[in-house]
C-alpha cells in the first residue's frame, strides 16, 4: 500500500504485480482504493517512479469516480432485517401492479445478489435483491414494476420500456439512481446477526 497525494487528498493506492503488464497502469474501481499493476519484478523505484507518472491521469478519474455518499457504512441493518423489510414493500408493490397488469406470479423471492436488482423467472417467481431496502422506496418501487412488467413484456425491446413509462412515467429517474448509487448499496455489509 503506497500513500500519494491527489488533488489535495491523500489516497491509498494498492500495489499488485502482474506478469501481464508490460510497463505498469493504474486501475480505479468505485468502492476499491485505486490499484498500481506492476511488472513482477518491479522495484521500489520502478514503482514510485510509474505511480509518479500515472498520478495526473489519477486525479483526473478520482475526481470522476464517485465517492460513497449515501452514508451506508452507519448503518446496522441486519440481513434478516433487510429481507423482512423488504419482502414486506417489495409484496405490497407486486401485488398491486399484478392486478393493474391483469398478471399473476407463483412467489416472491429475495436474494442477496452482487450484481443485480432483480429477475423474472419463466416459471413465474419474481426475485430481488434485499439490498433494495436501502434504496429510496421510489427506486424500490420501479425495481418491481419493472420484474412485473416482465411478466408481459419477457424481454427489454420497446414494447417493454413503453409498457414501464406506462405505468411508472418518471422511472428513468429512478434508473439513473441506480447507475449512480446503486454500487453503494451493492457494497453494503450487514453487521453479523449475533449483533442485531
Ligand atoms: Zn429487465
């Protein structure tokens, strides 16, 4: 681990070697402290001397990559809270739009998934993520209409996204909310439930 200063802020920067990188590069992930890949046999010198070259480019995709802001880490929300919370919203939410959208579904399930919000089974079982519980309940709520409207519409062509702003006009807000935060809530770790 390398302390460097960036635009003001001093910032951790992990140190791997990789007998696939010919020189060096630097490699920045949301939620992850920026990565220096060096040579395998890269010395002390090798490595000040390429972080020292990478270090503008640095602080032009820190400047870029967001920041955690939603707070999370405050947070003591078990899992078996989360999903309790948001079986709760997440029913409510799909039985409603179900009888709009004159469609049934067999269950609802919640998964703790790394990558996704949720997904709509051919077999009719609707599942989300629990982590949507941290989420603001309009995003939530556009989640479900969106595994919902799957149950019309199985696929993402135009007759699905029509079907969405139907039913849910401003839901490109609530996508977008997604895409900015949505890594944030991906991250969340829930404290061990012998501390709930
Ligand atoms: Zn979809």
């Amino acid at each position: 681990m390398l302390l460097v200063e960036v635009g003001g802020c001093v910032v951790e920067v992990e140190v791997r070697r990789s007998s696939r990188v010919q020189g060096s590069r630097v490699v920045v992930r949301p939620g992850r402290p920026p990565e220096l890949v060096v040579r395998p046999r890269a010395g002390e010198d090798e490595i000040r001397a390429a972080l020292e070259e990478h270090l503008p480019w640095l602080g032009r995709q820190l400047a870029r990559t967001p920041v955690p802001r939603l707070g999370l880490d405050r947070l003591h929300l078990t899992e078996a809270q989360g999903r309790r919370e948001a079986r709760a919203r997440v029913s409510l939410i799909a039985q409603s739009e179900a009888v709009a959208l004159d469609v049934s579904y067999k269950r609802i399930a919640l998964r703790d998934q790394r990558s996704r919000w949720g997904s709509c089974s051919t077999s009719g079982t609707l599942s989300f993520n629990w982590r949507l519980v941290l989420a603001p309940h309009d995003v939530l709520d556009y989640v479900v209409v969106h595994e919902v409207c799957h149950l019309v519409e199985h696929n993402h062509g135009r007759r699905f996204w029509r079907l969405v702003e139907r039913r849910r006009p401003g839901y490109r807000e609530q996508k977008s909310w997604l895409d900015a935060y949505g890594w944030e809530i991906l991250a969340y770790r829930p404290p061990g439930e012998a501390a709930a």
